[in-house]
C-alpha cells in the first residue's frame, strides 16, 4: 500500500511539472510569435507613413492602420525638426517651417497575443528618421486686381502693403465717379479710362483708348495710345508726364501769349503750366497700348494642390443642427462638423464644394471670428461673403482662396460654369494680417464695405461703398497671374528624403 501511494504521488509530481513545463513553452512560443507579429506592424507603420509622405501628402501628427481586413496593426507618430541635428522635436503638420528631418515613431501590435503572461512582447515601438527637403511655397504672382471686363468703380481703395497694388483692366472703360484711392498703377489695356470726382492713383494711369481726368489726382505718368482728343480737367494733377499718341483738351488757365490760344499749342501750354509736372507730349507715335496678360483659363487639378501640401477633401453633404449645409450660418457654426472639424483644421486643406452645394457657398455671420491654423482653399461655383471676420490663430502668415473654376480651360476668356454665377464679399467682411485672401472667379464678383487683403482676380469686378483691397501677393498653385499662363509657379509639397537612422525602442 505505501509503495502505491509512493508510486501515485511521483506521478503526480511528475505531471505538475510536465504541465508547467508544458505552459511555459507554450507561453513562450506565444511571445516568440507576438514579438515578431508586433514588430512587423511597428515597421509596417512606419512603412506606410513613409510612403503617405512621399505621395506629397500633407504631414499629420498622428497615422493608424487603414481599415483593411488583416492589415497589421499600428499607431504612428510624427514629428519634424528644423535642425540637421539634436534632439528637439515638433508635431506634424509642418506648415510653412522649414523642416529638414522626420521623425516616425511606430507602435506595432500582435494579433495573437502572447499567453501565460507572455504579454511583454504584444506591442514593439520602432523610431526611424528620414532627411527631408521642405516644400517651397506657391509663388505669389499678379497685381493686386484683375478685371478682364471693365467694372463699377465706386467710393474703394486699393492700398499697398509690401507690394504695389496694381489695377488691370483687360476690355471696356474703366470709370472712376466717386473718390477713390487706387496705391499703384492703373492699366486699361482696350478701352478708355475716366476719373471724377477725386479719384487717386499713385503710379501711372495708361490706357489704349483715351483719358478722361476730370479732376482725378495722378502721381506717376497719364498715358493713351488714342489718336483721339483726351481731356484734363483744370483741377486734374499729374505729378510724372503726359504722354498721348493723340492731342488733348483742357480748360485749365491759358498761357501767356503766344501759346494763350484754344488750340493744341495753347492746350499742351495750359496741361504743362497747370496739370503736370513733367514733359507734355502730343500726337506720339511710339505710344503703345498697356500690356495686360491674356485671362488665365484655370481649373481644379487636385494633383497641383496636393503637390504643393494640401489634402483634399469634400464638403460635407449633411451635418447636424444645420438644415442647409451651404449657408454657414448660426445653426451651422454650433454643428460637430464646423467646431470639431472645421475650425481645428491644421492640415492644408481644399475643400471642395461644388456637390454638395451646386448653387455655391455662402458664409454668414454677424459674429464669427474664424482663427485660421493652416492653409484653406474653398472650390465652389459661387460664394457670397457677409460679416466675416478672419484672423490668424497664430502670428504666421495664412492663406485663405476662394476659387470658382473656369469652364473652358483653351480660349483664354471667362466661362462660367454650370450653376456658377457672381460671387460677392459684403459688409464688413474683413481679412486681418497676416491672413491674405484670394478670390478667382470666371463668373463676376461685387464688393461692398469690406475690407479684403490679399488679392481679386475676375471676369467683372464691381466695387461698391468704401470697400477696400490691401494688396498683398498671394497667387495660386500652377498658376502665373503676371503672364496668364498655366504651370509655372505651382511650387511643391515636401520630399522625404533617404533614411538617417532606424532603432528599436523596446530595449
């Protein structure tokens, strides 16, 4: 009987310890597997960030795994230095800094976990720093204002900021009939220009057709390349020369005799005795009309915004509290999608509205002010403006564009699109440094009582009722305004670069 029980209690021992030895190995064996599932997906992390980036995307803060049946399983973070060496780190997105190296921390997790408390291994961290070359920025182009066809011009200012704030006029009169102010040249290159009323311009005034300088106020050079009669009120000033292929009337005071007669002697005496300061110049044969570029047929090629670091992403067709997703109004300011997505925003971004809101976009608010944190682009078909206030989160420079695009990209003229008609910024709008903003439309645009910076560039530009435009160049990717040619200045998103180290921080 003692040697059975012995027996039974040997086999006990013996079977505890084969089942021990039993979980242990297969507790390691679960590890062994877990560790190598997890850092696969730590490097698969980084793999698949690495190659978001060299796509041009824009750089963000933080990846996980695409929702992919039995993708690996991954958390990324990403960061950026602007020096080639040390250890000071700043998250992603990079915006306009000049970044020189990437930082991708990856976690990794198993899929099958380890067992008998075999789980150190169920997560792997991997680091991996890439050089990086940063994107160069849009290259701002154009003046401060292009009207392809001539508009109302009416109680407005066009100041300079850092540039000179040049006005273009492609076709039709350019008429000037309240005080206005224009900081910088004023071109009307098939047409006449007329000021009344104490309208300003600073640099010179040059059209094809004739000049009608009632009592306007020219600092620089009146110019036409009429061979007709133009016409200088006695009130009128120039501070250059005057320049005509044509003669000109005026009533100022005549000369002494014997240029005192109403004549073209005693009218080009009277223009230089009164008007001008420099040289007055009649029947000129070497006066061209002003150059003014071609209108610049531009579309939305995504790849030219992605290429210069924007994501692209559609307007949303419903959000909630809002009834109309196309009137950002109250009810759409207080809905997840405008304060959880909308105004955070840190990535450049395009949004493209035209499906969800063919009849364009209008933004409303008597009391928005909207904080910009990065660049924003708005596609639409039309947009109407209305007592919005923007600022900069911060104190770098942003961009704001509000593009309708054409819809003949061959013939060099305005085509509306489909359902597009005039955009219109109104009433206290105002664009505050350092944002600048620009507006593109084929289909017409009307200003009233706002206070824009930036750039208008349109088939038909109104202004209306002290509105205002500080020039500020901004231009458009893959677009060159001061020629009116596509491709030439669309700048780049930036290159990541080969890798410059690689470890494994799970020790």
């Amino acid at each position: 009987m003692i040697l059975v029980i012995s027996v039974m209690a040997v086999l006990i021992v013996l079977s505890t310890l084969v089942a021990g030895m039993t979980t242990q190995s297969l507790g390691q064996t679960s590890s062994v597997r877990a560790s190598v599932q997890s850092l696969a997906a730590a490097e698969a992390g980084v793999d698949y960030v690495a190659a978001q980036l060299t796509g041009t995307n824009a750089c963000q803060a933080s990846y996980s795994n695409p929702a992919v049946a039995n993708a690996p399983v991954f958390t990324a973070t990403v960061q950026y230095s602007l020096s080639a060496s040390g250890n000071t780190w700043a998250s992603c997105p990079i915006g306009s800094a000049a970044a020189v190296r990437i930082k991708i921390v990856s976690q990794g997790s198993a899929i099958n976990r380890g067992v008998a408390t075999q789980s150190a291994r169920d997560t792997r961290k991997v680091e991996v720093i890439y050089g990086y070359t940063p994107s160069s920025p849009i290259t701002a182009s154009g003046g401060a204002m292009y009207s392809y066809n001539a508009g109302t011009f009416n109680s407005f200012r066009v100041l300079s900021s850092t540039s000179v704030g040049d006005v273009m006029i492609k076709k039709g009169t350019l008429s000037c009939t309240e005080s206005s102010l224009v900081q910088g040249k004023v071109y009307v290159a098939e047409g006449d220009a007329i000021l009344n009323n104490a309208c300003q311009v600073t640099g010179d005034i040059w059209a094809a057709g004739k000049l009608t300088l009632q009592s306007g106020l020219i600092g620089g050079n009146a110019l036409s390349a009429s061979t007709g009669e133009s016409t200088f009120g006695p009130n009128t000033r120039v501070g250059g020369f005057v320049d005509l292929a044509g003669t000109a009337f005026t009533s100022a005071s005549r000369c002494p005799s014997p240029n005192n007669g109403w004549d073209e002697n005693g009218y080009k005496c009277a223009i230089k005795q009164s008007i001008a300061t420099g040289t007055v110049t009649f029947r000129d044969p070497t006066v061209q009309a002003p150059v003014v570029p071609d209108w610049l047929d531009y579309g939305f090629v995504p790849s030219t915004w992605t290429s210069a670091g924007f994501q692209i992403l559609s307007w949303p067709t419903s959000v909630n509290n809002a009834a109309n997703v196309c009137n950002v109004d109250v009810s759409f300011q207080a809905s997840t999608f405008f304060t959880g997505t909308f105004v955070p925003m840190s990535v450049p971004t395009v949004w493209d509205t035209r499906t969800a809101c063919p009849g364009g976009l209008t933004l409303v608010s008597g009391t928005l002010d909207w904080q910009m944190k990065t660049d924003i682009a708005f596609i639409e078909n039309k947009v109407t403006i209305q007592g919005l206030n923007v600022t900069s989160s911060d104190s770098a420079a942003k961009r704001l564009w509000f593009i309708t695009p054409d819809s003949n990209l061959t013939n060099h003229v305005p085509d509306c699109p489909a359902g597009g008609g005039a955009s219109a910024v109104n009433t206290t709008t105002v664009i505050n440094a350092p944002v600048v903003a620009m507006v593109y439309t084929p289909c017409g645009m009307s200003n009233s009582s706002n206070a824009w910076r930036g750039q208008i560039y349109g088939s038909k530009v109104d202004f209306n009722s002290n509105s205002s435009l500080t020039f500020v160049p901004v231009g458009m990717p893959g677009a060159n305004l001061s020629t009116g040619t596509s491709g030439s200045t669309g700048g780049s998103g930036g290159v990541l670069g080969s890798e410059l180290s690689s470890r494994d921080l799970n020790g």
